[in-house]
C-alpha cells in the first residue's frame, strides 16, 4: 500500500477524489515553485506547535 493509499483508507469515494484532487493541486504547484527557484511556502506540524517550514524562516 502506498503512502497515498494508506491516507485515504476509511474515506468515502467523495472524500477520496476530493483528497486526490487536492495532493495533485499541492504537488503541481511544488513542482512549478521549484521550477520558478522557489521553495514551497506552508507550515509544518511538529506536534504540539506549530512552525514555519525552515526554508521560510531561511528567506526571512
């Protein structure tokens, strides 16, 4: 099972499309970032708190 497949294990046909949709949308937009030279700009669950991805904290 792919790390893909396991996310959407338990959701509905509805859900799962929309989680595919979603993945794809996120995944293009890195891949046209990384083409314009730019790092992907989201935050980054630690756990407990939250934080901004090191590539954000590094451009600031």
């Amino acid at each position: 099972m792919s790390m893909f497949d396991s996310l959407l294990h338990g959701l509905d046909d509805q859900e799962q499309d929309r989680t595919r949709e979603l993945i794809a949308d996120s995944v293009a937009t890195d891949r046209a970032d990384a083409l314009a030279g730019k790092a992907p700009d989201r935050l980054v669950d630690s756990g407990s708190r939250r934080r901004r991805s090191r590539a954000e904290t590094q451009r600031r």
